[in-house]
C-alpha cells in the first residue's frame, strides 16, 4: 500500500491542447488512484483538517471509506456537511484550508483531500446516489434568494430538516457564480454544476428563475403576502468594482464578471450559439484574483494573447496556486508590479493599447501585503485591443435598498451575525458575498450553513 511522502499525481490535459479548447483542465483520480491516495491518511484523532473546512465536513470519517472501496458511504459521510461536493472538490481553495492543516504535509505533500471529495461525488452521480430527503415535511415555509452556493447549501440543509423552501433565481439558470462565473475548464456546467443542482431539489427544494427580489417582488411582500416565515439572503457580489482611470469608458473594456457571464452562462465560446462576445487578439487583464485567472484563461482559449497586469509580485498574487500554475503552462503573461494609469484609443474610442507604471513594494499595510508605490518615470505601453477588469466586486444594492430596516455597512454589505446569518431584520438572514464582499464558494457554503442553523432556531423559538 501506498504511504509515501508523495501524492499520486492526477491526470491533467496537455497545456498546449487544453489552451485551444474548453473541456475540464483536471481529469480526476480513477478508483484505484483514490484508493491508494486515501492509503496516504493518518487518520489522526484530533483531525486538524476538518477545523480547516469550512463546511466541517469529517475528513478522516470519509477517506477511511474510501479506502475501504465504501464510497457509497464515503458520499453519505460528505453529504452530512455540504450539498455541493462535486464542486468544491475542484474549486475550494484546499492548500490553504483542509489540506493547509494536514498533518502529512508536515514531512512531504498532504493528503489530497479535494481530489478524493471530486472522485467521491462524480462516483455517486455515475451511480445514481442521491442525498436522503427528510422522512417528513415539518409545514414552514422559507425563501431563499439566489441559487449560488450560499441559497443551495442554506436551502439543502433547511429541507434535510423538513423545510418547505423555494429559491429565488434572478437569471435563467439557477447556479449563481457556479453557473455564470467559473468557467467551463474548471467546472463542467452539465456534467457538474446541474447535477448537483438537481441533488438539492432532489431534498424537495423548489427553484424559481428570473425572479429579481427588489423588482419583481419584495422581502416585505414574500414575509407579509406569500407565506413565507424567514427569508435567507444569498444574492452575492456581482456590482464590478473599476479603477477609474482615463479610457475606462472605451468600447473594448469589459468587467470580469460580463465577460464571463456571456461566456458561461450565455455559451458565447460555443459556435452553434449567437451570443457576441469580444474576441480580442491581444487582451489585458487587470487584477491578481481566481477571477482574472479565469478570464485570462477564457480569452486565450478565444484565441488571444493574454497578459496579466498586477501591481503586486507574484508572492502576492490572490489566486490559487494551482491558478497561476496553469495559466503560465498555458502562456499566459505575468506582467506584475505594473499598474494601469489609462487605457489608449483611436479616433473611434476603440482599445488600441494601456499605458501602465512599474511599481516596487514599500511598507505593508492594513491588509498586511506590502504596499505597491509607483516607479517615478517607469511608464510605458502595452499594444492591446481588449481590457478586462478583474477587481473584485460589491453586492448590487437592490435588494438592501428595497428592504425596510435591514441594515448595511459602507461598502453596501448586509451586516449580519457570522454565527447564525441573522441581520438588523426580523426573519431575515443573510450570508456569503453579499455579506462578506467576494469570496470563495466553500466560505460562502460555510454561512449558507450558518443561516439554515440561525433560520431554524428562529423558526423553533417562534413556535415554542
């Protein structure tokens, strides 16, 4: 049996094949790789790992089944803590969470907890398993908006406790980021993000699309007029936050975010559909994030030259890893410690290039990165034709400014207790990136979570 100091390494596509095309990057372990990976845990007693999971789901409790063969149960062990293993199990940042903590990468590489959880769950569906809905239903009803991984975690959990749930989507496909923001090398949208989907209605969770809470119908309204008795709030992040710098305005500069929506949502990158897309030849991306990866990666695929501008150095860079790992194998240019000061255009207020400044890093600051100060004199261009701003983003302010007494802080926030999700409002409970700004999926699961619990003593101290 395998207890080397090495994982078992896991099959990817060739970078120069996988750049010209827009199937999944990372092709999984099969059974026998799973198995003799799982071999590689210690099972430790006091499992560091599950503290470094959001979602806290039992590590050691599952891998032990998988090396057993039981991955049946191995899939009943993860479902107890999160409703989107297949997901997360390729987009959690796990070097820095479970497997951040495992005991194993003390004297050589840790376990690869995310790959085993992927191979768990893809083995499920392959197999027909499906999570156990509740024996019965307990009569209360709760709305849950937005169907991204905070909405589907806070509903998943509230229907395994007999809930009768219904989700409000404002676009057409529920997902949220999973469907509209990852793209499709990373996450398969067919293969994976709608079955998993499918799982959580599975539990009895109702899905209702192109429902805008704020537009088409009100908190006050689903609490007064529809029955409801909690609201969970999981609508996320997706106003786009830009630099304002000169030529920001110019036709060919796009924000992550619609950049990606038309690509993954809208399958701009497909031939047999119509949704027009930029396909620049040489294209900026500005910001360090998993999100400009994933839109410099898409561009390439569209056939561009892509370079990454990013005013920190590499240590710095936000991204995964594993990100930054494959867009360079891809060729994907860094060019760091470099700021944008305007974007270049001809007579027809077109893209032809961006003007950046070399920086150095100087003292850290409140985020404890050291701080990016401009190079006196160090400017020089960069010829391009497209620009895509990836600089995080802020929650759309409708749903906060449509609710009466619910209380945000200055970036438009909803304030709410990180224990229960419980905000300023009677009944209504919020979580993920509509609370905390962008984050990750996993941290997002972590307070869908947190929101059913909250929800649910709400609901119990009510009823006393």
């Amino acid at each position: 049996m395998a207890k080397g100091l090495n994982r078992v390494p896991v099959r990817e596509q060739e970078p120069k094949v996988r750049a010209t095309n827009f199937d999944e990057v990372c092709l999984g372990y099969n059974k026998d790789e799973a198995v003799e990976e799982a071999q590689r845990c210690l099972g430790c007693k006091n499992a560091k790992c599950i503290t470094g999971c959001p979602v806290n789901i039992n590590i050691p409790a599952f891998i032990a089944q998988v090396k057993e063969g039981n991955f049946e149960e191995a899939y009943k062990i993860i479902g107890e803590s999160s409703a989107l293993p297949a997901v997360c199990g390729r987009v959690c940042p796990q070097e820095s969470q479970c497997e951040g903590k495992c005991v194993r990468g003390i004297k050589g590489d840790a376990v690869s907890i995310g790959k085993l959880e992927r191979f768990v769950a893809d083995w499920a569906k392959e197999n027909g398993i499906k999570p156990v809905p509740a024996a019965e239903k307990n009569g209360h009803k709760i709305a849950v908006i937005g169907s991204g991984p905070a909405g589907l975690t806070c509903a998943g959990d509230l229907a395994k406790l007999g809930y009768d749930v219904t989700i409000f989507e404002a676009l057409h496909k529920a997902g949220g980021v999973l469907s509209y923001g990852i793209p499709e090398f990373r996450l398969p949208k067919d293969k994976v993000v709608a079955a998993e989907i499918e799982n959580v209605k599975s539990l009895g969770v109702k899905i209702e699309t192109n429902v805008i809470i704020g537009k088409s119908v009100t908190i006050d309204e689903l609490l007064k007029d529809e029955g409801f008795e909690a609201v969970f709030i999981g609508s996320g992040a997706g106003l786009p936050m830009f630099m304002g710098i000169p030529g920001e305005n110019a036709n060919g500069v796009f924000s992550a975010n619609e950049f990606l929506t038309r690509n993954n949502l809208m399958k701009a990158f497909r031939d047999d559909y119509d949704t027009p897309i930029a396909h620049g030849k040489k294209v900026a991306v500005v910001g360090g994030g998993n999100v400009a990866m994933d839109a410099a990666r898409t561009a390439l695929r569209l056939g561009a030259e892509v370079h990454v501008i990013y005013r920190r150095s590499e240590a710095e860079l936000p991204a995964r890893a594993e990100e930054v790992h494959h867009a360079k194998e891809e060729g994907i240019i860094f060019d760091l410690l470099t700021n944008p000061v305007e974007i270049l255009t001809d007579d027809k207020d077109w893209v032809t290039g961006i003007r950046c400044i070399r920086m150095e890093l100087g003292e850290p600051d409140a985020s404890g990165r050291r701080r990016p100060v401009e190079i006196p004199g160090s400017e020089f261009e960069i010829e391009v034709d497209e620009v895509i701003m990836s600089l995080g983003t802020s929650p759309n302010p409708l749903i906060s400014s449509t609710t009466y007494g619910l209380d945000v802080n200055r970036r438009k926030c909803i304030v709410a207790e990180e224990e229960t999700g419980k905000t300023s409002k009677e009944g209504v409970y919020a979580g993920g990136d509509a609370v905390t700004g962008a984050a990750t999926v996993i941290l997002a699961m972590g307070a869908g979570k947190a929101g059913a619990k909250g929800i649910d003593e709400y609901i119990k101290s009510k009823n006393a």
